[in-house]
C-alpha cells in the first residue's frame, strides 16, 4: 500500500509541475488589449466555472429611466401616418384574392340556399344553361385536348408558354413541308429489296 500511494503522490507532482511550466510559457505573454494575460484570463474562467458563479455578481447595474416622448408645442401640425396601399380593407382599386372571392361566394350561396330565384356564381360560371349538342361537345373537348398538350399558336395562355414569335415556322420551312414519312418507308424498303436480290410476292 505505501508504495502504490508513494506512486500516486509522484504522479500527481509530476501532472502539477507539467501545468506549472505549461501555463510559465502565457503568463508573461500578451494581454490582448486587456489587463490580464491569456495565462491569467484562463485561470480566471475555470474558477469562475467551477465556483458556478456569475462574473461581475456583486456588481449592481444603475438602471436609468427612458426619458418620454418629446411633443410638439402645436400638436395639430402633425402629419397624418399613409395608409398601407397593400391591405385590401383600406384600398378599394385593389384587386380581389380569388382564395377571398371564393370564400365569399360560398358564404353567399350558403346564406341564399334557400331562395328560389337566386343563382350562384359558382354553378352557372361555366354553364350556359342549354344542353350543347354533339358537335359541340367534340369541339370542346378537342380545344381541352389542345390546351393540356399545348397544341396551341394563337395566344399565351400560361406563363410557362414561350412567346408567340417562337412558335412560328420560317417561311421556308413552311412552304417546303419535306417528303412524307410514309413515302419514305416504302422508298427504303424498295431499295432494300433491290439490293438483296429478293422481291416479295405481296404486289402492294
């Protein structure tokens, strides 16, 4: 036991004396622009951490009180504060959220349900009250055909639709449409039978 404790005892000589010449090296170096060195400040924050204490504690903050509002000897001569142009309630020329619009319309309609005469917006937006014949219905779903593959030139509908000038063809290239694919297939095949020497029975 008294040489495993002469052993522990040495050990923590050596450990002390090792931190000794470590923090010898910042207690005479710089201080940064403050009183105390790097050496100094250390030792200074593990102390404050281990005593679990707030720098400066005893130290009392004088708190001074805000002084008021300085007013005008002739408070009429205020000017009044602008309006916000951006808030829909105060601005009449805004233009109405269709979000808003729609959660109008559906109170609306809520609150006349039971009129007779009364015919919502909503329902009668997209309907022309007549039964379309068959026609009509072909043509419209042609042009909702056309709309969702973007078969369209005469107009941008979306913003995500290049400009007009894009989509037109050269003069050019729309007098000279080139030689239909079908004509072309039946051409290679010709020339193909050709060279191999075999002609096929079928005559067309």
């Amino acid at each position: 036991m008294g040489m495993t404790r002469g052993i522990r005892l040495g050990a923590s000589v050596v450990a002390l004396l090792g931190a000794c010449t470590v923090l010898s090296g910042c207690i005479g170096g710089p201080t940064y622009g403050t009183d105390k060195t790097s050496g100094e400040q250390l030792m200074d924050d593990i102390g404050n951490s281990v005593m679990l204490r707030p720098p400066n504690g005893d130290k009392k903050i004088a708190y001074q009180p805000r002084g008021g509002l300085v007013m005008p000897g002739d408070q009429a001569r205020l000017v009044e504060p602008q309006k916000s142009l951006a808030s829909t309630t105060d601005n009449p020329q805004w233009v109405e959220n269709p979000e808003d619009m729609r959660d109008r319309l559906k109170q609306e309609a809520t609150e006349n349900e039971r009129k007779i005469g009364y015919n919502s917006p909503l329902q009668t937006q997209n309907n022309t009250m007549r039964q379309l014949s068959t026609k009509e219905q072909l043509e419209q779903y042609r042009e909702a055909r056309k709309l969702e593959q973007g078969l369209y030139s005469d107009k941008r509908r979306y913003l995500s639709d290049p400009p007009l000038d894009y989509r037109k063809l050269p003069e050019e290239a729309a007098s000279d449409l080139g030689e239909p694919e079908k004509k072309k297939e039946r051409r290679r095949k010709k020339e193909a039978e050709m060279a191999s020497g075999k002609k096929s029975w079928w005559p067309f």
